[in-house]
C-alpha cells in the first residue's frame, strides 16, 4: 500500500529575533506614533495598529515576512495577535507603515522593505529618521506602485487624516483635530491637568450653586420679614 506523505505544517514564529529598537530615541518615536494612533481610533473596533509586529502576507511560506515599526490595517478587528497573518485577516494588507530608522539601519536593508511594501500592497510608508531629522514618504499611485512624496515635510496622510510637520529641526505629527501626537508621560500629564481642571470647574459651580442656594434663602427671609411687618402695619391701623 503506497502512503500519501502528509504535508508539512508550516509554523510561523511570532519573534525573529530582532530587537524592536537599537536606541531610546528609536522606541521613543515608535511609541509615541503607535500609542497616539491607538488613542485615535480608539472609538473605530475595525480599525487594528500594532508595533514591531510579524506579518505574513503569504500562507504557506514563513519566510516572506516583515515587522514594521509601527503598522495600520484599517478594517481588521481590535485585539491581541502573535502575528499579522494576513489570509487570517480578510486578505486585507496593512494599509500604512511607519519605520524609525537607527544609526544601525543600512540602505540595502530599508530598499529591501521599500520592496516588501511595494510588492504586498501597503498604500502609504514613512521613513523618519530622528537623528538626522528627515522625513520621507511614499503613496500607491493609481498605477499601483509606491511613489515618493516629493513634499513630506507638510504632508496629510490621506488613510490616517494626520499631517506632519517638519521645520524648525522639530518634527511633529498632529491629529486631524490639530492636537500634536505626545509621548505617554505627556499624555498622562495633560490628562491629570485637565482632571484638575474638571475638578475645579467642579467646585466652583457648587460654590456658585451654594452662592445661589444662599443668596435665594437670604430673599425668602426679607420677604417673610416684610409681610410680618406689614402685617404688624395693619393692626396698628
């Protein structure tokens, strides 16, 4: 009896064994980017973002892969995941990728991701490199290939309706309401201040409240008052 040999199973590693970040600087800007994007959509369930993050475009070859920085697949559900893999997900590419570049970081290596997103379907990829201070970006065209933004520096993301903003050797990202992205401790910061601040508008309007309560109390006994004595008025006439 001849026996059909049973098909491999392909096992794809959650971890590949890089490190997310050479450098403080590194993780500062993957966080701050993946954490105020998280905030953003944090209201829209199919929209899913992670960080340093395996994905898999292809069933069945785990060594077609790549883990971007920071990654954006809008109408894939929240939660957690050991891996993108993207025949699990609706078939659905992350649409924007975000690489912070270290001192480590070689040319030949970004052109090969350039490729790998060129080739898998992302529609936008930005590059920032904070020690140099440069910004680039690249946007599928309606040919279908990844193009260069030729004006980064103040450009929109149409997917993500955020802008960045490089001038003044500072680079920044704001949401589409105009608000900057802030790293956690900011974040925590301007949190606990606007709590303070809720809790003092809080006090002030039971003062007011009090005020009112007081003030109206005051007039019910000057009026009370005044009917005693034109009461008293009366009789003695």
């Amino acid at each position: 009896m001849v026996t059909t040999p049973q098909p491999t199973k392909v096992i794809y590693p959650d971890c590949d064994g890089n490190p997310i970040s050479d450098n403080t600087r590194q993780f500062r800007w993957i966080v701050v980017i993946k954490e105020n994007l998280e905030i953003l959509f944090d209201d829209d369930p199919n929209v899913f973002v992670a960080g340093d993050l395996l994905w898999y475009p292809q069933e069945g070859n785990n060594k077609i892969r790549q883990a971007p920085d920071v990654m954006v697949a809008i109408g894939r559900p929240k939660g957690d995941r050991g891996s993108y893999k993207q025949w699990e997900e609706g078939n659905i590419a992350p649409q924007v990728v975000f690489e912070i570049l270290s001192p480590g970081n070689r040319l030949k290596e970004m052109a090969k991701k350039e490729k790998f997103y060129d080739c898998y379907g992302v529609e936008e990829y930005y590059i920032f490199d904070p020690d140099r201070l440069d910004f680039n970006g690249w946007l599928r065209d309606e040919a279908g290939s990844l193009e260069v933004i030729e004006q980064p520096e103040n450009w929109t993301s149409p997917r993500l309706g955020i802008r960045f903003e490089l001038q003044d050797e500072q680079f920044t990202i704001y949401r589409p309401d105009g608000r900057p992205f802030l790293t956690p401790t900011e974040l925590a910061k301007q949190a606990e201040q606007q709590r303070l601040e809720a809790e003092q508008q809080r006090l002030e309007a039971e003062q007011q409240r009090q005020r009112a309560e007081s003030a109206e109390a005051r007039l019910r006994e000057l009026e009370a008052r005044l009917r005693e004595l034109e009461g008293d008025r009366h009789r003695d006439e």
